[in-house]
C-alpha cells in the first residue's frame, strides 16, 4: 500500500536518531561496537545487542577452544558497550 505507515528497519534506524551534541564521546565506540549511530533509542540498542549475541554467542562457537575464546571476548565487548549505554539512557550520566 502507497502511503501506508510500517515501518521498515532502515526508517525506525533513521528515526530513532537523537542529536550528535547529546550525546557523549565517550559512548561514541559503544554505539559503533553494536553497529549503531550514536544517540540510537535504547529500543534499538538492546534489539541490536539481542541480534549480536544471537551471532556471537560462545555456545555457537564450541567447536574449538580458540573459536570459543574468540566468541566470549566479542560477547563481552557487545554486553560492556550495552550495558555503558543502558546506564546513560537511565541515569543520564556515565559512571565512573
């Protein structure tokens, strides 16, 4: 349908956008860790988080120990970088 109003992946990423200066540089790499534009909507970055760990997870990767490690830092990586965004969106500031 013409003019319908779904929504596809690329709208709701585009829309989810809040403004560069809002958001600290310090959550710049956090936001690029799990493929998203800084001052994504916390919506998104958890769904983006979900799909990632879906991926990465180490007991996908069990089939050798090097493919296992390799699995587990990148999850952390994605769970450390969620987590620093989860903590701005709630309490607005960064912890120390």
């Amino acid at each position: 349908m013409i003019g319908s109003s779904f929504r596809t992946k690329s709208s709701a990423y585009v829309n989810s956008r809040v403004n560069y200066n809002s958001v600290p540089r310090e959550l710049y790499k956090d936001f690029r860790r799990l493929g998203l534009a800084p001052g994504a909507s916390l919506a998104v970055c958890k769904s983006a988080q979900r799909n990632l760990m879906k991926i990465h997870h180490p007991d996908r990767h069990a089939e050798s120990r090097y493919s296992f490690y390799v699995a587990t830092q990148i999850t952390s990586t994605i769970n450390e970088a969620f987590q620093r965004i989860e903590v701005w969106y709630t309490k607005g500031k960064l912890d120390d």
